[in-house]
C-alpha cells in the first residue's frame, strides 16, 4: 500500500472521576460512543475522527471531542501514535491524545444510545485497536501520578485536600495515609491554599486549595500547550 493510501485520524480517552455505581467512591469513567458505520458498525469506540487540511492535530482532536461528545476539556495531551497496518481495513494512522476532566465538564457528556459513560476497568470490546489504547492510555495515567500534577487536572477550581487524594486512591486503586499525603503535598508548591472553607456539611470545615497557575499539570519543557491550569 503506497503513502497516498494513508490517511490520518485522532481518537481520545477522555478519563473522569464519578460514583463507582457499586461503593459510591470516586472511580475512573470514560465515554465511549457507538459506530454508526462499517467497519465496526454498532461496536463502541473512543471519540474521534478525520484530521481536516487545515486543522492542527491538537485543534482537531478538540473539535472532534466537541462534536462527538460536547466536552471542550482543560487537559489535552497527545498520548502516542498508532499506526499497525492491520489496525484497520484501511491504511490509518491515528494520532491519539487523553483528555482528564472534571466534574463540570464531564456533566456535559449527553449519555444515550450513541453516547455512554463505562468503567475504564470495565469497558466492552471496542472497535479497532482500542482495547490496547485505553490500557495503554490508563497505564500511562497511573504511571504519570508520580511524577506529574495532573491529579488536580480532575478537580474544579476549588478543592479539598481530601478530594485530591481521592483522585490518587480512585487512579492508583490503593488507599493513601492521610497524614502522610497531606504532609507530602504541601512541601510541593502544585497547590495553594485559599482563605475560603467548605460549608454545608456534617464535619468541620476543611480548608479549600486551587491548582497553581504558574505550574502546568505536566511538564512537557518547550512543546508546553494544553496542560496548563486555567483557574485563578
């Protein structure tokens, strides 16, 4: 097959903390949606489609997203390059990238008969090569937690110290020693703390904390776009 047969694709695992429908702790989720069309036709797949001429790869994989799945997210980062000759019956190579979400912005997700929120651990078979995908893009994301921010990339603006290490036992799947994680995160400047308190609830109130914005979730040196905190 000679190179005017290749033609060029994104797909992304977006990646959000909900409910675990089971325990009601914060577990991994992603939506997926249903092929509507050969090959594949009825099978799930990541959200994704055609790179456009006059598109960048990094604005059409967030084009895609918003067409696909109405998720216009802080965090996009190109994962890797898929581009097996048998991945498909065609030629196509797919650039694909992760989105990590929060709350507010995977709210957004409509969840019907094309459009439906999975278990990352607990997905059905997926169309093409998008079974190796996830569990590439899931081993990627439980390996950056040690030496990146991008635990606060599935937080709001405001958050307890609690709720973030929420994120790292839901990611990880182990639990953490409170006194020890609230002792490792504040010799870090990721986070800072603000004057304002949560309120409403049964317990005393816990100090909330906002990412910061001089800090990008993860340092990707000069190629930096798209991973940078937006809150204030």
């Amino acid at each position: 097959m000679d190179e005017a047969g290749i033609r060029v694709a994104v797909s992304t695992v977006i990646v959000a903390l909900r409910p675990h429908p089971d325990t009601g702790a914060p577990a991994l989720w992603m939506p997926l949606v249903r092929r509507v069309a050969e090959p594949f036709e009825g099978s799930w797949a990541l959200p994704g489609g055609w790179v456009g001429v006059d598109e960048g790869l990094e604005d059409s994989a967030a084009a895609r997203l918003r067409e696909t799945t109405n998720v216009q997210p802080r965090y996009l980062e190109q994962l890797y390059a898929f581009g097996d000759v048998g991945r498909s019956p065609s030629r196509v190579v797919s650039i694909v990238y992760w989105a990590l979400v929060h709350p507010d912005e995977a709210n957004v997700v409509p969840d019907d008969w094309n459009v439906r929120w999975f278990l990352a651990d607990e997905h059905p078979p997926l169309a093409f090569d998008h079974d190796r995908i996830v569990e590439y893009a899931l081993w990627r994301l439980r390996t950056k937690m040690s030496y990146s921010r991008i635990a606060q990339a599935f937080l709001g603006d405001r958050f307890t110290l609690a709720e973030l290490r929420g994120v790292y036992e839901a990611v990880l799947g182990r639990a953490l020693d409170p006194a020890n994680f609230r002792r490792q995160v504040e010799k870090t400047d990721a986070i800072l703390p603000t004057d304002e308190t949560t309120s409403g609830g049964r317990h005393r109130p816990a100090r909330l904390y906002r990412s910061n914005p001089d800090l990008a979730y993860a340092d990707n040196g000069p190629l930096q776009q798209g991973t940078r905190p937006q809150n204030r």
